[in-house]
C-alpha cells in the first residue's frame, strides 16, 4: 500500500467516525415539550416547627401538605408509614427517586429532600 493510499483511508475513516459521532449526538436531544416531570419531596422533622411531616411539590406553585402525628417515640413509625405512603405512590404513578438529600434543621431536627422524577 503506497503512503497516499494510507493518508486518504486514514481520513475516510476519521471523517466516518466524525460524522456518525455528530449525527448520534443530536439524536439523543428533546424537544421542550418532552421534559421530563420532576417532584420535590421534603421531609421536615423538626420537633419545634409547627408544620413538620411531608412537603411536595409540583411545580408551577402547587404543593401539598402530608403532617406527621408528632415526633415522640411512639409515633415513629406512624411517621414512616406517612413517608412511604406519599412515596409508593409516586412510584404506582410511575416516579422513581432520582436523587436524596439530607441535613440538620435550624430547630434541632432533620430536613430530608427527595428528588423524583419520571420513569
């Protein structure tokens, strides 16, 4: 094989290799109408704050509002129940958790936030 023969197929197969890494690149994108729907869970337990329990929210200024029967021992897993509920049923409507975050409340509690999306 002469040395410009090599040269031509080296840049065939570069310029091959550039176009179908291009093309399969936009092929992925979305169009603005096909975001996908995300709910933000927050999860206040907070002793001392007066809305504790489940925040949701949708999007667009609509929440919704789950409380929690107390943060004494004896309610833990009342509490759980409430948790979960608001969670499975996200997953029945086709959500799945994308992402968990958590940490200390100002008020000597714990904040949990819950990121899911559409499956």
């Amino acid at each position: 094989m002469t040395m410009n023969k090599l040269i031509v197929y080296s840049l065939g197969a570069i310029a091959a290799v550039s176009v179908m890494f291009n093309i399969s690149s936009f092929t992925g994108a979305k169009t603005e109408g096909e975001q996908k729907p995300y709910v933000m869970i927050d999860v206040y337990e907070i002793p001392a704050m007066d809305y504790k329990g489940v925040h949701i929210h949708f999007g667009n200024g609509k929440t919704e509002y789950v409380p929690f029967k107390g943060m004494n021992d004896h309610h833990i897993d009342d509490n759980g129940e409430i948790l979960l509920g608001v969670i499975n049923k996200f997953h029945a409507e086709g959500y799945e958790i994308v992402s968990t975050t958590g940490g200390l409340g100002d008020r000597s509690g714990f904040i949990t936030r819950i990121f899911m999306g559409k499956k």
